[in-house]
C-alpha cells in the first residue's frame, strides 16, 4: 500500500510487515508494524524481497521467451495471446506453464535437496503418479487439438514416474504405505468434548488424572493455541507451552501444549527404546471430533443470504457469543443506536477479552456469524488488536 510517504510492504515468507517513510525521493526510515494496529514496532537496516514470480521478465527474459518458443513451437506465435503479451511485457493467466520457455534449464524439487536429505513417501505413490500421467496426456491432447492454443508437451513440464524414483532413490526412502496398524503407533481413548454437559471437557479432565503416561496438546497454530490454553484453564485445567516436542521430553512434565502441523493425534508407544517413550499426543480432532480441515473450510464459509443471517442473530441472547469475520469471537451484548452526524443508526454491541468494546453496523451483518465451539458458556473470547484471530 501507498499512502504520500509511506510504503507498506508484507513480503511473502516474511513474519511481519515493513512500513518504508520516504523522505523526497530518498528512504528515510524502514521499521516493522503491527498490521492490526498500525504502529511501529522496531526499525531495521533493510529489507530482503522475494520475487512475486518464479521468472524474470526484463527485455532479456522475454527475447529468450519468445526465441525458445518459436523453436519448441509449431504454428504462427503472433497468434498467440501469451506470445503477445509477454512481447509487452504481461504475465498472462497460465504463463506458468511456459516456464521452460524462460529458461535454458529447469530444476526440481530434488536440486534443491541436499545430500543427507531423507524422504518419506506416504501412500501409494506410485499410483498417485500413474493417475496424474493419465489426467495430464488427456488433457493436453484435449487443449492440443485447438489450434488458437499452442502448449508445451506434458514431459516438457513434468518429471516422469521413473524420473522420480529415479532422483528420489538417490536419497534414504521411508515408505509409509497402507493403513496397517503399528505397535509403536497406537489409539487414543475417547476424551472428546461434550457439548450437551455443563463440563464438555471432563473426559479429558478425567484422563488426564488417570492415565500414567504423559500427554502433549498439540493446536494446529500459535493463535489456536492461545485459544485452547484459555478454554481448558476456564475448567481447571492449566498446561504449561512449550515450543518443540523436544522440550517437552527434555522437561519433567507430565502434560503440556505447543503448536505444531499434526492432524490427528496417537499414543506413541516405544517401550524398548533409549529412553522409553511413552507420549500421548492429543489433538483438537480427538478434542472437537472434527478435522484441521473441516475447521479452515468453517472459518472461510461466507453467509451467502443476508436475510438468514439476521434471522439468526434475532435469535440470540444476550451474552451469547459470536464470530467476526476480521477480530473472531466476541460476546453479543445487544443492539445500540448511534448517532455519526446522518442520524441515528443501529450497531451491534459486541464485547471481547479485557472488556474492550466494537461496534459493529447492523449493514455489515455479514461479517457476523454464530459461534459453533465447544460451549457457548466457556466460548473463548480474543482480544482485539491482538492478531490472534488471523493466526488461528
């Protein structure tokens, strides 16, 4: 964005985003910022960017585009709306399958692996593999038979089955196939909440003073997290975070909570290792009886009819939570008139963690869903300006 004198950019890869003060044609200062809240945090000395795309598109990218073409492809390229547009220098839609094009060279995923790398294939890769093959030469021999559209032949773009397992034998190979049972790999016991009861999570209360083995809560984020933490202290239940699963078996714990990508939990059971390990990893899928997945697809599900939307709000009570679409979940606390200078107009009243207020216009309804959670009486509020809704 820019805005007089200033420039705020959010690199990709980048944790946070750069707001650039120019003073005349000259850089005055490079400091951080807080997206939601707009103020500086600390200065830096420079600012690294990654390119927006995987090719360049200077005057000598595009002579090599346009050279390289009118060699691997047949027909007049002046018809062609890619031809054109990279001529001018226009990234069209679909430009990513002309990479060849731009280069004398292309590298897979593997030139950038080292030596010591290990892979793991999970599934039935070779499969996998064969059906993309299959999905792709019928494809291309549809598009191939129009001749407004001229295209790069499939091996041109892709790396073949033998290819693959060609490079990927060059390096140690775990292979995860089937779905057999294993000893090291064993289930939960149910500790899933319980909506219909006024302490949903007794189960894994109960469990938790049971059960002899140590158990880590792992969220799918650092804001999901946060948002679990506050939801089991609200019934008594307080794990310490820890960063890494590697802190954790460093620690005397016997239960704690971190983040991390697993999407279904499982008893790792190795009795006859150095040390033994004996780890109960419990995700929000056994807790929620739901998938990461089917979480996201929630979250990102947008309230398509207005009308429903109030029709649903009409039936809430007050202190019943609700779901922002920008700052998450919230407490209704009625509807309010107010007056900004055109006369009256009504706004819902929504209070959030710390007691901090938005007023949201009744226009705006769309932003504005149910809370679905765990319980609407222990419905973790966020905090405003705080990003933890986006990190969720």
């Amino acid at each position: 964005a820019v805005r007089g004198g200033l420039i705020d950019l959010f690199p990709m890869g980048s944790l946070v985003p750069y707001r650039v003060d120019l003073f005349d044609n000259e850089v005055d200062s490079i400091r951080t910022f807080d997206p939601d809240s707009q103020r500086s945090l600390y200065p830096v000395p420079e600012v690294q960017l990654l390119p927006g795309r995987e090719f360049p598109m200077d005057e000598a990218a595009r002579t090599l585009f346009r050279q390289r073409w009118r060699e691997k492809l047949e027909g007049d390229p002046t018809k062609s709306r890619i031809y054109k547009d990279i001529a001018q220098g226009i990234a069209t839609a679909g430009i990513e399958y002309y990479l060849p094009l731009f280069f004398e060279q292309t590298a897979t995923i593997f030139d950038y692996l080292g030596e010591q790398a290990m892979l793991v294939l999970h599934g039935e890769v070779d499969q996998a593999l064969d059906r993309f093959w299959v999905d792709t030469r019928e494809r291309h021999r549809f598009v191939a038979a129009d001749p407004s559209r001229t295209v790069l032949a499939p091996e041109e773009l892709f790396q073949r089955s033998d290819e693959f397992f060609a490079n990927a034998n060059r390096h140690a190979t775990l292979a995860l196939r089937g779905h057999e049972p294993t000893d090291w790999a064993r289930p939960l016991p149910d500790v899933a909440a319980d909506r219909n009861t006024t302490e949903p999570l007794s189960a894994l209360g109960k469990h938790l003073d049971s059960t002899a083995h140590r158990v880590l809560i792992v969220a799918e984020s650092e804001g999901r997290r946060e948002s679990l933490i506050e939801l089991l202290r609200d019934h008594h239940i307080t794990p310490p975070s820890v960063a890494t699963l590697a802190e954790f078996e460093a620690s005397d714990e016997k239960f704690a909570i971190t983040a991390a990508p697993l999407a279904a939990g499982f008893f790792w059971h190795e009795p006859g290792a150095t040390p033994p390990v004996h780890i109960q990893f419990i995700t929000e899928t056994e807790l929620f009886a739901t998938s990461p997945q089917g979480r996201r697809r929630r979250r990102q599900e947008q309230v398509s009819s207005v009308d429903a939307l109030i029709k649903d709000l009409s039936e809430l009570k007050l202190g019943d939570p609700v779901v922002h679409a920008s700052h998450g979940i919230g407490r209704y606390v009625g509807l309010i008139n107010i007056d900004l200078g055109d006369g009256p107009s009504e706004f819902l009243h929504l209070e959030y963690a710390d007691k901090a207020t938005l007023y949201v216009p009744v226009s705006q309804l769309q932003l504005i869903s149910r809370y679905t959670g765990v319980s609407a009486e222990e419905a973790p509020l966020h905090r405003l300006g705080s990003g933890q809704w986006d990190k969720a």
